[in-house]
C-alpha cells in the first residue's frame, strides 16, 4: 500500500508537470520528500513488528502494482483538469453515469458467482450499504479538493489514510504499538503542510503574469505615442 500511494504521488507530479504545465517550487518538492520520510517510517514499522513475508510472485506483484498507480494518476489528474475547466455537476453526472455502466458489466462478467454465492444478512447489508454511503460521500467531496487545490494535495492528504488503518488494526486485530506510526503520521500532516505553503505555478498563473506585463508596457507605448 506504501508503495501504491508513494509512486501515485510521483506519477501525479510527472502527469502534472507534462499536460497541466504545472511548475513546482522548491518548498512543494520539499513537503512531498517530507511526506516520503514519513512513508518511510511507516514501513519501517510495519516491517519490524509484522517481520518479512514474502509472497511466491513478488516482481509480478510489484509490476501491477506500480501499473496501477500509474493508471490512478492519470485518474487523478484527468479529474482535476475536468473540473477545472467544467461544471463539478456535469463531471459527477457523467461519473455516474459511466461508473453504473462499467461496474455493472464487470459485476456480471466477473462476480456474477461471488454475488450469488452470498448469505445475505443483515450485518452484510448494513456494512454494504455503510460502504455505498461513505464511498458516495468521498467520490463527492473529492472535485471539490480538486477544483481548489490539486491531485498532489490530495494524495498527500490520503497519504495519513494508512495511519488510520494501523490504528483501527491496534484496536481490533491487536497490532503491536511503535512510536513510529506517531512519527509518520506527524511528517506526513508536516509534507502536506510545507507543500500548501506555496502554491505551484500553472499555465493559467503563467498566463496572468505576461498579461499583467503586457499592459503596463502598452500603457507606456500609447503614452509615448501621444
């Protein structure tokens, strides 16, 4: 997971910086290296208090894995430029739209037997429906993070997601405790703080500046004509 979310962050940064023209600063790559080292100690404690567990496909794994992210980026950046530069209503509307139709035929093609197969009770229902509610609130909220910030904002928030997931393991599956999940967690807010410090530079930025340039020089010459 570690790795899905560290390679996302640096997909989104290339996407961004090709299609978007966003230019970073010097104190945006330094918030994400701050968020990495916290990445880090993370894996650091998971490594030392669930020890090493190696899996017969590795490299496989690992290639789909870093696939994936790549394709999450793209997600991600594709999303910020559409609502960006459209209505939030018409992308979540298409989204919907789209996201029923896939889902749909991917459900009958591939887990048309798991879904039968299901004791349906309520525990079962309760925790779908749960799932539905909070994965619709999420896919709500998430243009609007992404009109007013960017994808890499936004990743580096979810970055803390793993924290959480360590303590909701504590208390149920009864983690072992490390002071560096209190470590990670506090580099993390820290990278995600330094980053928002200043905001990268965009075309559209970039755009605003030359015209700002441009009418004070053509205020000059139409005096100097005069």
């Amino acid at each position: 997971i570690q790795l899905l979310d560290s390679f996302t962050i640096i997909s989104v940064m290339v996407l961004s910086f090709i299609f978007l023209k966003t230019r970073y600063r010097v104190i945006n790559i330094m918030g994400v290296c701050c968020s990495f080292v916290g990445i880090l100690c993370l894996v650091m404690a998971d490594a030392t208090l669930s020890g090493s567990q190696s899996g017969s496909h590795n490299i496989l794994g690992d290639a789909i894995c870093l696939a994936g992210t790549v394709l999450y980026a793209v997600s991600n950046v594709s999303q910020e430029f559409l609502v960006k530069n459209h209505s939030i209503s018409e992308f979540l509307g298409m989204l919907g739209i789209s996201g029923s139709v896939v889902s749909g035929i991917q459900l009958v093609i591939l887990e048309r037997r798991n879904l039968a197969a299901i004791d349906w009770n309520a525990g079962i229902g309760l925790s779908a429906g749960g799932f539905g509610v909070f994965l619709f609130i999420f896919s709500s909220t998430l243009p609007l993070l992404m009109k007013f910030s960017n994808a890499v904002i936004v990743n580096l928030s979810l970055l803390s997601s793993d924290i959480y997931t360590f303590v909701i393991g504590i208390i149920v599956f009864h983690y072992k405790f490390s002071v560096l999940y209190i470590l990670s967690l506090c580099l993390i807010v820290c990278g995600v703080f330094i980053f928002n410090m200043k905001e990268p530079r965009n075309k559209r930025d970039k755009e605003c500046e030359q015209s700002n340039l441009t009418v004070p020089q053509q205020a000059t010459q139409s005096k100097r004509m005069d």
